[in-house]
C-alpha cells in the first residue's frame, strides 16, 4: 500500500538510555553549546567597566557594541577583548568569553577564559567554560581539572553535569568521551546524574553488555528513585538488542509499581513507536498528565482513529488552551471529517506567525472544498516561502489540492515544473510517482521510485510503493515481494508495509499469510485500504460474512474512499 500525504503532529519521541538526554554524540562545534544550566543568553545591552570612563574606552565600547548589532561580532570580539585586558572588568570578560565561543574564535575564548578564571575563581560558569573551551581545542585531557571545580562551585550539579556531558559526548570519539568523563566522575562518586550518563556514554562507547550491567549496578548504590532506575535498565536492555528482557521487565515492573510515572511513560512511547497501539493507548491512559492527553491524541491520529484523536485534543486543549500545534491536528481531524464549521473555527485561533505556513495550507483545503480550487491555488502562491524546503512543501499542498479535486493532469504539471528546479527531491518524486500510479503509467512510477531509491536505496517508502504499485498492478511479483520484504525490513511495525506485504501474499496466493499481515496492519492502522484488502481476502476464501462485515465497517467511516468502494462494487456486482 503506498502512503497517502497525511500529517502527523510533529512529536519529539527520542528515548535515550536513561532520564538524561545528551543530545547527538556526533562532532559539533561549542558555538552550538552555549549557556550552561539555564544561562541566560548573552547580553546585547552594553556593559560598562568599573573603572574611570574615558572618552577613549567609552568609544570603544560604544563601537563594540555597534559592530555587534550590525551583525559584524569579530570587530566586536576583537575590541571587547582588547578592553577586556586593558580594564580586567570580570563582566567585561565573561561576555567576551561567550561571544567569541558563541561565533567560534576559540583563540580568544582561550585567552579571556584563563582571564575568567583568574579574575571570577569562585564563578562555576568561568571554570566550565574554560573546561569546555580546552575540549574543543584539543586539551581535552587538561579539561577535568575546571570541570572539578565547576562541580564543586555548583550546589545543584544535575544541570551542570549534563552541561559538561554535551560538551564532551559532542566533541570527542565515543570512546574518549567515555573515558574523559569517567575522569570528571571520579571526584564525585554520589553524582546520580553522571551515573546515569556513564550508562549512556558506555553504551555510545560500544561497551560489551557485561561492562554496561555493571555501570548499572554501580548507578544502584546511589541513585535513589527506583523509577529512573528502572527506566534506565528499560533503556540499557533494548539499546543493547535485549528488546524481549526489555518488554517483559517494564510489564513486571509497571506491574508491582503501578505508579511510575517515568518508565510508564517511557514504556508507552516505545509501544508507541513500535506500532503497538492497544497497550500503548492502555499506558498512556494511566498517565495523569496534559502531555499524555496530547500524545493520545497523536496516537489515535495515527491509527486513523479520529474521533478519539479530536476527543482527546479537545481535553489537552481545556488544559493549554493557547497551544498553536493541538489546533492544527483538530483543523486537520475536521477537514478530513468534512466538518468545515469546526474546521473554520480551528483555522481563524492558530495565530502564532510560527504556524503561519500550516495555517495558509489549511485554508487553502478548507477554501477548496468549500469554494473553488482556483482561490486555494491562488491563496497557496500568494504565499512567501522562507526557504526551499517551504518552496517544495507549498508545491506539495498545491498539488494535493488538484489531486484532492481529482484534477491529476492539474497535480502532474504542477509536480513536473518544480522537479525542474529540484530534479532530485525525493518528496517531489514520490508524490509525483502516486499521481502517475492512479493513471495506471505504470513505467512513470518505476522511473521516479527509481530514481529516489539511487539516491537511498534502504528508503522504505520508496521500497514499499514500488513494491506495492508492481504488487496490485502487474504480475512482477517476485520483484514486488523483494521490494516489499527490504521496506519490512527497515520499519517492521509500519502498517502500510504490513498491509503491502498481505496484499502481495494475496497475489501470490498465500491466503493464511496474507490474511494474517492485513490483520495486523488494521489493528496498527484502522484504514480503508487496508480493510478492503482484507475483505477481498476473505471473500476468495468464501468467507462472504467476514467480508462484508469489514468492509460495512470501513463504509461508515469512510464512505467516500475510492479504493473501498471499486472493492466492494466489483465484488459485490
């Protein structure tokens, strides 16, 4: 089954091993970690010196400041550090500290860091940056030393620790990060927060399952909240491909320890994620929480069950009735639901300029099916793109709405003369591939799925629309099967896959098999694809009654859907 453009609420469901997020482990420069422990961001007003102000040092400062504010901070670095020595005002240096680090002249942080320090010795945030400045030059292994005292100065070392985590996991290899920040640890061994990140940085480190375990034990002895503890063994045992140990420990810990708010939630997520929509649901359920009311929502979203999705974005909204992101999924539940008064009520309350391009898109459907096409297209060009991406996304939505009014010729041209300024774009592609895929051009499709897959050949999207188009329309398909198998590969809870991979056990003539993925592709997504294939199943096995009781049930929740009705009429005819 090739994936309809849907929306999904954007959703950050990063689980890491432990409560303790680290961000990427990958190579970043410190300009991207600035601020520690909820700084404050660099001040732009101007910071006078405590020492006599001469018409020399005021102009200077006054032309610091100026070169900041015209977006040209090397001038304004070079200037503040010559004023920074000449005056040795601490104030003056931490703010020349974090803006050379924040513009990368690590050659002067370098330098007015060590000046920090020896002006400000009982300043935390002066020894952390000159800490996280030497990991980023290369001294990394001089680096403990003001991260000790950094810790020693803080009162409150959870935030900090994570602070200096990010600045060495996103700097040095895996392997050195480990070790530096094990050397950082030593000096506090009750620290709960760095145990947890060790357990984090072993397993980044490609530490065996054995050395991981024993971190664990030791973040036992000190860690006093069984419930990031047992989060945290959730974590180590499914990032250690113990996915089996993982499930069946966080289901007998939920169990004994009903109320666990961090593994419950975790726990959920990863149900979540893993296209386990009955037990995620039941999890959730029992988490008392606005954002669990949320994730709800996206959760029944997905599954295409929508009126529990508008139930429970209705119920988060009573809680955080100014957030922007719930009226988009209760616009979109509307239009989809062809309910164009509530629709309309939705749309007019998103407000936030960040929201500005899904409110215009929005209106634009809205406007053509309640109006006419040509005023939506005319609304979508209207609109300014900031950037590429939104130029491909507003191409997308205008060919949507053509292809929503059943105009493909429309939807084609439109596709076809921005692959002219992005020929390579694999979302233009793709939805150029589905339109060709309804007008049965059967080679258009393979040329375009093709050309996705040269550029990412373990794309699953690309693997299982090719699959499925060859699958439902021509006899490739042993290809077809290949292609489908490599897409399960890559998402193995995905419905679409699941329900492409029953469909060609179907053509193949793999009855039990077919019946068996299409089944579990409905219960991950309630979709009417998927419950025509399956009754189209059932009914060339003779199972007339089965058929038709699914098939009624899609009908009244998706009368409309083409697909089910051809399904039904050349069966039932």
């Amino acid at each position: 089954m090739t994936q309809p453009k849907t929306r999904t609420l954007e959703k950050l469901a990063l689980i890491v091993l432990t409560a303790i997020s680290l961000g990427a482990c990958t190579a970043t420069t410190l300009s991207t970690q600035i601020d520690p422990v909820g700084g404050t961001e660099v001040s732009k007003a101007p910071v006078f010196p405590d020492v006599p102000l001469s018409a020399d040092l005021l102009s200077k400062l006054m032309l610091a400041d100026l070169s900041y504010f015209r977006n040209d901070p090397h001038t304004a670095i070079e200037i503040f550090e010559e004023v920074a020595f000449e005056t040795r005002d601490p104030r003056i240096v931490a703010r020349v500290s974090k803006l050379a680090i924040e513009n990368s002249r690590l050659d002067v942080a370098a330098n007015t860091t060590d000046l920090w320090v020896e002006l400000s010795p009982e300043n935390f945030e002066a020894w952390y940056w000159r800490g996280a400045v030497k990991v980023v030059t290369g001294d990394y292994h001089e680096a403990p030393l003001d991260f000790h005292k950094a810790l020693e100065l803080r009162t409150e070392q959870s935030a900090l620790t994570q602070d200096i985590a990010r600045i060495i996991s996103s700097n040095l290899k895996p392997e050195e990060a480990f070790d530096l920040f094990g050397v950082v640890m030593s000096e506090f061994p009750s620290n709960q927060t760095g145990r947890l990140i060790q357990i984090t940085l072993a397993f980044n480190a490609g530490k065996s399952n054995e050395e991981i375990d024993d971190l664990l034990e030791a973040a036992k002895k000190v860690v006093k909240d069984p419930d990031i503890l047992a989060n945290a063994k959730f974590g180590l045992l499914r990032f250690t491909n113990r996915t089996e140990e993982a499930e069946l420990f966080a289901r007998r810990y939920l169990r004994f320890n009903p109320e666990s708010p961090n593994l419950r939630k975790t726990y959920a997520e990863y149900l979540a994620d893993n296209g386990y929509y009955r037990e995620a649901v039941s999890q959730f359920e029992r988490i008392d929480s606005a954002e669990s009311l949320l994730q709800l929502g996206d959760l029944h979203s997905r599954a295409n069950y929508l009126d529990l999705a508008y139930e429970k974005y209705l119920d988060y909204l009573n809680l955080r009735p100014r957030d922007q992101v719930v009226l988009l999924g209760l616009a979109e539940i509307s239009l989809t639901q062809m309910k164009y008064d509530d629709a309309k009520e939705w749309i007019n309350k998103i407000r936030s300029p960040r929201y500005l391009f899904q409110r215009v898109t929005l209106s634009a459907q809205y406007i053509a099916r309640t109006d006419s096409v040509e005023k939506a297209i005319s609304l979508l060009k209207q609109y300014k793109p900031n950037d590429n991406r939104e130029r491909i996304r507003l191409t997308l939505a205008m060919s949507q709405v053509y292809q929503d009014a059943h105009r493909l010729d429309d939807a084609r041209k439109t596709l076809d003369d921005a692959l002219q300024i992005f020929p390579a774009n694999s979302s233009l592609l793709l939805a150029r591939s589905y339109i060709a895929a309804e007008l049965n051009l059967i080679g258009p499709v393979e040329v375009d799925i093709r050309a996705v897959l040269d550029q990412n050949p373990n794309n699953p999207v690309a693997l299982n629309s090719l699959g499925y188009i060859l699958a439902d329309q021509t006899d490739r398909l042993s290809e077809a099967l290949d292609l489908i198998e490599k897409a399960l590969t890559l998402k193995p809870n995905d419905p679409y896959i699941l329900d492409s991979m029953g469909w060609v056990q179907f053509r193949l003539g793999n009855t039990d098999s077919a019946i068996e993925f299409l089944e579990t592709a409905l219960e991950k997504r309630d979709d009417p694809v998927i419950a025509a294939h399956l009754g189209e199943v059932y009914w060339s096995i003779g199972n007339q009654t089965k058929a038709r009781s699914i098939w009624n049930r899609a009908l009244k929740k998706s009368p409309q859907d083409k697909i089910l009705i051809e399904t039904v009429e050349r069966l039932l005819n």
